[in-house]
C-alpha cells in the first residue's frame, strides 16, 4: 500500500515504457503497475493516499487515450481545483507540452469536474469541463462525438500493422529522411 501524506508536491519523471531498459521495465512497470504506459502514470498512482498536493505531468494525463486509466483512478478520489495549461515548452530535457495543478480529495462523489484553468504564456483564463463519462479527457464531449462518427471516406491512421503486405495500396509521400 502507498505510504499516507497530507500534502504532496511533485514533478516526477515522464519516461514512455517502451523507450526504457529491461530493468526499468521490471522495476517500475510489472505487478500492479503493469498496465501504465508512463513514469508519471506510475508516481500518481504511489501519492493516492494523500489528501492534496500541486502535480507537474505531461498535459497527456488530461488528453491521451494512454492516460485513462491512471485518470479514472485519480478522478474517483480527488478533484483539479486549479488548473496551469503551458503551451511553450517549459523544460530543457523534454518537448512534452507540460501542465501543472493543484488537487485536493473528494469530499463528495462528482462525475463531473469544472476546473479554473490559466493558460501560459498567455495568461489566458477560461474554465475547463472534465466529465467521467468522457473518460476525464481534455475534450473528451468532443472526442466522443468524432469517435462515433461514420468513416464514410474510410481515413484511418497508418500503423506498423498497415505496413505489412496485404490487401491495402498506399501511395506516400516521405521527407527529411535519414539513413
């Protein structure tokens, strides 16, 4: 069980599973962390004990379809009060676009979240509506809505599995290749 903390303040490591080592993988990705796909996933699960505290994490906690588990399991016990969005790339060592803020737990059970957000550098000030049947996500109303849209021209994302012969013929174009 995660140790108890009243407040905590943290901008923990923000590392994707699949560009660790083997140790790191065993380490901090198996047993009940197995499921994560981030570092920063991994420490918002250890600091669920707390009563509030100010997080610094990659803006995909609140947007990427890899973080919903980690934000169902967050929102079911505490609530955003205030919200810092950076548009700008905030730190030397990585491009993530970064967002900070400060939480408290829940003292009643809410499907819904309605956060004072700042965005930087703008100092632009708007209120952000994160809803559980959206899944916690930034957007997610409007995410819902795309997702549930017929595909009638049939435009999909080109994965690694496309790449394999079989029954589809592309024409691509490439730049800025490297050997």
């Amino acid at each position: 069980m995660p140790q108890k903390y009243k407040f905590v303040c943290t901008n923990p490591p923000y590392l994707h599973k699949n560009k660790t080592t083997k140790e790191i993988k065993e380490k901090f990705f198996s047993g009940r962390n197995s499921n994560f796909e981030d570092l920063y996933q991994v420490s918002i699960f250890s600091i669920l004990n707390c009563e509030e505290g100010i997080i610094i994490v990659p803006l995909n906690f609140l947007c990427a379809e890899n973080s919903k588990k980690i934000r169902g399991i967050f929102f079911e016990k505490f609530e955003i009060l205030k919200l810092n969005i950076f548009s700008e790339q905030v730190f030397n060592d990585t491009t993530y676009n970064v967002i900070s803020f400060y939480f408290k737990r829940k003292r009643k059970i809410s499907g819904e979240n309605i956060v004072d957000t700042t965005i930087y550098p703008e100092n632009k000030k708007i209120k952000l509506i994160l809803e559980k049947k959206f899944g916690w996500q930034f957007g997610g109303e409007f995410i819902y809505k795309i997702k549930n849209v017929k595909n009638e021209l049939g435009v999909f994302r080109l994965t690694e599995d496309y790449l394999k012969s079989g029954e589809y013929k592309i024409e691509i174009s490439l730049q800025n290749i490297k050997n």
